[in-house]
C-alpha cells in the first residue's frame, strides 16, 4: 500500500500486514533530497517484489515501511505507531548542517552488541558511536519518536542537502538493499561484491574540528580521504576583505567522515569530524 497523505508526505507500506514491519526506513526531513530520491526508488523497488512483477527479480519476505519525506507532527498516528514498532528503525540523515559526509553509519551511546553487528551489515565504510546520536543533525525530531522502543535504531548519514548526488544515491541504495537482505526482509537477489572497507569506532574517537574566528571557509578534501596529522583541510579567510587568516590543517590523523561545505563559518562552527582510529 503506497499513500500520500498530504503534499510532500508519502508514505509506503509494503508487505505482510499482518506482520510487525521488520524495517522501517524514514527520511530526516524534507531538505535531504537525496533520501527522498532512495526511498521512493527502493519504495517502488519493494512494490515490485510485492506485486510479483517479472522484471523485478527477488522477493519480499517481511513488513517494510518506507516514509521518503514527512516529519512525525504531519504524519497519522498509525504511521508513526508502525514505525515506532518496527524491530530497524533507520533514520537518513546529512551530516552536520553546512556539512558534507561520506555514507556512514551512526548509533547512540551504550549500543547494544546486536546494534553494533546490524550496523555493520549495511556495508558502508565507516560505522561510529556517538554520545548524543542526534548532535548536529536534522532528524531529532525522527530520532525522539523511534526511541525506547524494542529493536535496534541507526543514522544513516550521507551527502549534503543542498542538491541530488546521483553517485551517492546509488551508493546508499545498494547499502539498504544490502541490509535488507541480510536481516531477511527481502531474498532472492545476489549483490556485487563492491563494499567499502569497514572501520568501528567508538564515541572516543570522533573528532570534532571547528573554527577558532569567523570567516569564508574553502575546502582542500573531500570526504571518505584517510588523512595525516597535518594534512591540509582548507583555508579561512576574512569575509570583508578577502585576507588569509589561517591555513587549517588536520590536528589529527584518522578517515575525514565530514568536511564543511557552507563557506560561511562562526566561531565555534565545526568544520570536519575526523574518525581517529
């Protein structure tokens, strides 16, 4: 069943009914258009499976919902109940506002050893702990409903929201068909052998850069680039002026998970997380 309950809210609820859903897959919020792009693939995707179309190999085992774009004040109650019972709750995300991040996986602090294994079968590079999971990120509203429910519940982070990132949607439609497959909600499909190397690590080892001043920041890296202590991140400069003021370099070594896009920085604005290993 696919719905659209009001402008810019959809809402796809795929499978066997009768079935607690298995996965419950919702976009933080309507500025990520790349999370709305790969769930209203994956969504059209899963119909297919449902629907027995031949063109559309595999099939769907359990209850899947699927929410591309609304938050939880717009959305009917019963909507938010099945995505609060389902046993993966998986909320897509961009990285820090002004942010641009490799595809990466996030889980709250104390997560459990199920929570940490599931993490991992998403296949994506880089999966961390984080002592607030919703620090610096736009789907808390998402993240408060999906809590203190039974089963697991993971960030999904990626990209940046300003406009589509055709690579990066691929790359996060493979990772969720993946995790489908491997918690047995849907079978039947064979996927290419093309993950990244994954790499754990702890809310101890998110590193968080910011500025010291104001200014336009211009960026030197790219996210997912494994860095030295040193190694050149960008530069800062005066927004009136145009002068230099400062050569930012990496005060650690570790994976770049996030680099700042948005020139314009304050004092304190973070402007990269570096996974320390």
């Amino acid at each position: 069943m696919s719905q659209t309950v009001e402008r810019a809210v959809s809402v796809h609820d795929l499978g066997p009914r009768t079935q607690r859903p298995r996965v419950a897959l919702v976009n933080a919020g309507g500025h990520n258009i790349n999370a709305r792009f790969v769930l209203a693939r994956l969504a059209a995707y899963l119909r297919g499976l449902e629907q027995g179309d031949p063109s559309v190999p595999g099939r769907l085992r359990q209850r899947v919902l699927v929410v591309p774009s609304g938050q939880p004040e717009v959305l009917p109650d019963e909507v938010l109940v099945q995505a609060g019972q389902a046993w993966h709750r998986v909320v897509l995300d961009t990285g820090c506002r002004g942010m641009d991040a490799l595809p990466q996986v996030r889980l709250g602090a104390r997560p459990s050893d199920d929570e940490r294994a599931s993490a991992c079968l998403f296949g994506l590079p880089s999966v961390s702990e984080a002592d607030d999971i919703g620090s610096d990120v736009h789907g808390v509203p998402w993240l408060e409903h999906l809590d203190g429910a039974s089963g697991e519940r993971y960030m999904v982070i990626a990209g940046h929201g300003e406009d589509l990132q055709p690579a990066l949607c691929e790359r996060l439609f493979r990772a969720l068909i993946a995790f489908l497959l491997r918690v047995e909600a849907i079978q039947g499909i064979e996927l290419a052998d093309e993950e990244d190397d994954l790499h754990y690590f702890g809310s101890d080892q998110v590193f968080r850069f910011t500025s010291q001043q104001p200014g336009l920041f211009v960026f030197r890296q790219v996210p997912g680039q494994w860095l030295q202590a040193g190694d050149l991140l960008g530069y800062l400069y005066d927004e009136h002026d145009g002068t230099l003021l400062e050569e930012l370099r990496a005060p650690v070594a570790g994976l770049l998970a996030s680099l700042r896009r948005s020139p314009l920085v304050s004092e304190g604005a973070v402007l990269a997380l570096i996974h320390r290993r």
